[in-house]
C-alpha cells in the first residue's frame, strides 16, 4: 500500500524513568517494544490522537506538551506497508493510575501490552523495534546526561 500513516507517541517521564510499552499483535505474531501512542483516526490532529490513543491503551488523561521530536524519514510499517510518520510529544501530566508489569489485553490488534518505567541509566536505544523511536530515545538520553 502506498500511503502515509501519521502517528503520535508519548514521553512519560516519571523519577527519571520513562514509560515503556511493549505490545505483542496476534495478526503479525510479533511483540514490538515502543513508546506509547497509535495512529491517528479521520479528524484528529496529531496531539487529539495522542490524548485519545492514551486514554484507550493506559485509561489516563494526558496533558499532551510540546512536540518533542518528528521522524526525520518516513519509514514503513511492518503491518501494511505504509509510509509510517511518527509525532513525538512531550506529556506534561495525566490522571490516572498507570499500571505496569502485568498484560494488558488491546483490543485493535487482539494481543497484549506490558508497560514498564525504564530508568534513564537502563535505557538502551537499541531495545525499541521501530528506528524512530531509537532516535527519539538517543536524543531524551543526551538530554538527561
């Protein structure tokens, strides 16, 4: 398929951890680890999808704060072949308790995800599937050094 699929993640910071997800999809039969966020629905602009995603996969309301970071390719999705272009934001606050360490069920893909805090000092670039986030994880650590 030949056309572009706009995304929006999120950098949750907490005690000089970040939030992780790592999700596995049925359909694909593979587990990504990334940063929180999805794909942007007809109508939403990049910042809506990311309140909105936020809400259905960690029920949190998240303040959405600067964008943080935009993929500077366009790479292609694994799931459809799309050219994927990824919005970083930075989230100031939410409410909600978010929970980790345990599977979650999703219903878009039917699989699951476990979101773990990553602390800074442990933070590999490299473990993040998609190149994007790589760069977006680089980039947080120079700035936290």
């Amino acid at each position: 398929m030949t056309y572009f699929n706009p995304r929006s993640y999120g950098l949750l910071i907490k005690d000089q951890c970040l939030l992780v997800s790592t999700e596995f999809y049925e359909n694909t039969g593979r587990t990504f680890t990334k940063l929180p966020g999805g794909g942007l629905e007809i109508g939403e602009g990049p910042a809506e999808a990311l309140e909105r995603e936020l809400l259905e996969e960690l029920d949190i309301k998240a303040s959405v704060g600067e964008i943080y970071a935009v993929n500077p390719k366009a790479s292609q999705s694994v799931f459809d072949g799309s050219s994927v272009l990824s919005f970083y934001w930075r989230i100031d606050s939410w409410q909600g308790l978010i929970e980790t360490g345990d599977k979650i069920s999703h219903d878009i893909q039917s699989g699951w995800q476990v979101l773990n805090w990553v602390c800074f000092k442990e933070l590999d670039p490299k473990s993040f599937s998609f190149e994007s986030d790589q760069l977006v994880v680089e980039k947080l650590l120079l700035e936290v050094s």
